[in-house]
C-alpha cells in the first residue's frame, strides 16, 4: 500500500517552492525600495494568492485525484488550445528556467564564501543530480528530504526575522526612515515583485492524491505555506530595514547574505549561506517531483507524449524527473544560468505562471456555472465574487510586472512573442495529436476518465 503524505508535508512542499533564493534576492529588493512600506504589497500580493490558492482547491474537490490536476482542469474547462498554451507557457518552460538558475546561485553562493577551487557550475551539477537520485526514489523519499529541507529553512529565516525585526543583532541598527512609500502608487506599483515572493503554492496539487485526506489538507497546506512565508518576509524585511543601508540593500546582488552579515557578522553571513543553499535544495526538489507529476498528467489527456507516463520501481515518472534534471545539467554546464538575460527571463516566465493563476479562477466561474450542481467537499465562499477578485487582482500584478516602464516593454513584448510561438504549437499538436476542436472543453466525466489506464490503452488500439 502507498504511504500517504501528512499536512506537514503539504506545507513542506508549497514553502519549499515559494522560498527561493530568487525570492529572497527580491525581498531585499522591495526593502531597498519602499522599506516597511514594502510590507502592505506583500499582504496584498499574498491575500490575492490565498484567493487563488482557494480556488484550486475547489478544482481539485471537483475533480479528485488528478495527476496533473490543473492541466485537467483547464481541459475541462476552456478546451486543449489554452491548456497546452498556459500549462506548457506557464508551469513547464517557467519550471525549467526556475531551476536552472536556483542552481547557478547555489554554486555561486558557496564559492563567493568558501574557497572549493570547484568551478560554480560543477557545484550546481552535483546539486542536481544529487536532487534527482532523490526524485527517482519515490514520493516518500522526496517527502523526507523536503520535510527536512524546507523546516529548517523556514525556521532559520524565522529567527533571522526575530532577531533583526527586535534589534537582537550583534550588528549596529542603522538610523534611517522605516518606510519609504509616499503614497498608495508606491506600494501597488510593485505587486509584480511581490507576486513572486508567494508563487508556487500550488505545486501541493499534483501531489494531492499522494496527501491523506486531501480536501482538508491540500487547501489547508496551501494556505498555511503563504500565511508562514508572509510572516517570515514581514519580519525579515523589518530587520532588513534596521541593520542594512537601503542603497546597499538595492545594490547588493545578494541582499539576503548582506543582511546576515550586517546583523550578526561573519556567523550571519555562515548562517545565510546555509540559508540560501536549503533554499535552493528546497525549490528544486519541489520543482522536479511536480514538474514530473504535471508531464504525466497532460501525458494522460494527450496533450504530451505517451513516454512521460513511464514509471520506475519506486513509483517515479522517471522521464519527467531526466528531462528537466538533464536540461538543468546542460544548461548550467555551459554557463548560461549565470547570465543577466536569463535571471530577466524568469520575470518574463512569470507573467505566463500568472496567466495560468487566472486562467484557474476563471475555471471555477465557469464550473459554478456549467455544474452549479456537482458535488464538491470544498467551495470558495461567496460563489464567483472571489476567483473573480483574484483574477482582476492577479492581472494587475501582470501589469505591474516591473517598476520601470521600459523593462515592463520588453517584457510584454517578449511574452507575445512566446506567445505566438506556444500558438502555434498548440494549434498543430490539437490538429495532429488531439484531434479535437481547439476551444471547445472535453467534457469532464471524460477528462477524469484518462486518469484510468484502460483508457490510455483504448486510446492507443484506436490508432
């Protein structure tokens, strides 16, 4: 019988996602600019997130244990066209970037304290494959390692918190202004940055069917990972607001392990280091196990090849776990993961990850009123009104992607060009592979039916 996962290891897995070392780069950043003022966009931000993290938990009461789950939704909901484009666009590609560069830091973040003589790419190389070894043995070994991982990194950033947020730091406090918002525009105009320091809750959903009572649990965990990474960031930001300078909060590339020098010297900057190498470990463990769960899912409903369906002795969608562990290989080997183009890509990757959050509010509308009937052990509460909110709150945050127009151009326009490409894509594997019309939603009866293996086998003797 498959060992079930707990609450805790619910949470385990949307903190780990959430706390990167990118996110915690981009924390200093949002101190560096607005100080405490910093900390009303990251309620705002996580409030909309909460939203949106409720409303895939109805999608999953709706339709239960899915191994994809949001590329099945999406199916059922608004047709193969926007799923491939939003899943592909949003969750895989952004994954494959993500990781990418969470590993770079890794390697680079060692050597910038510790003299190895190991180049920084070779370090990020072992890290992966390290993390893969894991991934490949099943559920419950990734569980154990991000159960680990992703508590003590949420408990040393909470202390780090503490002890900045109540001047307990050997440091010296710094006298300057605790915020530096002037108006409402300063905070809102920064909801993109803050978006990003909550994204990724949701990867508890492909794990769902693996979670003991996974109604209460899956939407519990998300919801609690948020709520814990916001009080972690308020505190943070606060001490980060008393011991380090704003301008060289802004100009430091790694705003974290300044901050824990400045408040407890060289056993900060140690203490730090640890930090970010968990953090990394934390994010990519969580990353490949979804991203592997997520290719199996859309395998089953036809939207990727067959071939991500293959499972090892331990249960592992092996393939999935190759894939983005190989390009992750590659692509921190050739030394492309350090570059400046490739750190401003995740930005351009995220505004896809943001279009799949509203593309999911948009299909709880859509089931309220195609299915106001079905059975569901979980609903939002006040019908609509709220993935509503979440969806229009979420589109500000696009909008407000970046604080500098010209890069906020680059931006948009890089996306539409993305876009186009991912159009194109999708129309062809619809036309070839799916043969199904591009907008039109596959019932869900059906939808929930490919999740069985009978069905990939009748499938394949209709060819």
């Amino acid at each position: 019988m498959e060992k079930k996962l707990g609450l805790f290891s619910a949470i385990a897995t949307g903190v780990g996602l959430i706390v990167a070392t990118s996110c915690l780069m981009s924390l200093g950043q949002g101190a560096s600019i607005l100080g405490t003022g910093f900390i009303i966009t990251m309620i705002l931000a996580c409030l909309i997130n909460i939203l949106t993290a409720l409303s895939m938990a109805e999608l999953n009461a709706l339709m239960p244990n899915l191994t994809g789950g949001l590329a099945q939704y999406t199916l059922a909901g608004m047709g193969p066209f926007i799923t491939i484009l939003t899943m592909v666009g949003g969750y895989l590609v952004c994954q494959m970037i993500a990781g990418t560069v969470e590993c770079a830091m890794f390697g680079n973040a060692i050597n910038s304290v510790f003299d190895t003589g190991i180049p920084s790419w070779v370090l990020s190389v072992i890290m992966v494959v390290i993390l893969m070894f894991a991934n490949l043995h099943g559920v419950d070994l990734f569980a154990k390692v991000q159960n680990v991982v992703a508590y003590v990194l949420i408990g040393s950033l909470i202390i780090m918190g503490v002890i900045g947020a109540f001047g307990l730091g050997t440091g010296e406090i710094i006298n300057q202004p605790s915020t530096l918002a002037e108006s409402p525009a300063d905070t809102l105009g920064l909801l993109g940055l803050g978006f990003f320091l909550f994204i990724g809750c949701e990867f508890v959903i492909p794990i769902a069917k693996s979670i003991k009572n996974e109604r209460r649990n899956v939407p519990l965990g998300m919801v609690l990972s948020l709520v814990i990474i916001l009080i972690m960031q308020i505190l943070l930001v606060i001490g980060m607001t008393k011991y380090t300078a704003y301008d060289d909060l802004g100009a430091s590339a790694s705003p974290h392990i300044l901050y824990g020098t400045s408040l407890l010297g060289n056993i900060g900057s140690y203490w730090m280091i640890l930090v970010s190498a968990l953090a990394v470990v934390s994010t990519v463990n969580s990353a490949m196990s979804s991203f592997s769960f997520m290719c199996a899912g859309m395998a089953k409903i036809n939207l990727l090849p067959t071939f991500f369906l293959k499972k090892n002795k331990n249960g592992a969608f092996y393939i999935g776990i190759y894939v983005i562990g190989l390009i992750e290989i590659i692509v921190n080997a050739i030394g492309l993961s350090t570059s400046d183009s490739l750190i401003f890509m995740i930005n351009v990757a995220i505004v896809f990850w943001m279009i799949s959050y509203i593309i999911s509010n948009i299909n709880v509308v859509i089931f309220r009123i195609k299915l106001p009937k079905a059975p569901r052990t979980f609903k939002v509460p006040f019908g609509p009104v709220l993935p509503i909110i979440a969806a229009i709150g979420t589109a500000f945050m696009i909008w407000n992607i970046s604080n500098d127009p010209e890069a906020r151009k680059l931006i948009f326009l890089i996306d539409g060009v993305i876009f186009i490409i991912l159009g194109i894509y999708s129309v062809l594997w619809c036309k070839i592979r799916v043969k199904r019309p591009l907008f039109k939603p596959i019932p869900m009866h059906e939808v929930m039916a490919m999740e069985n293996d009978a069905y990939l086998l009748i499938r394949r003797k209709r060819k």
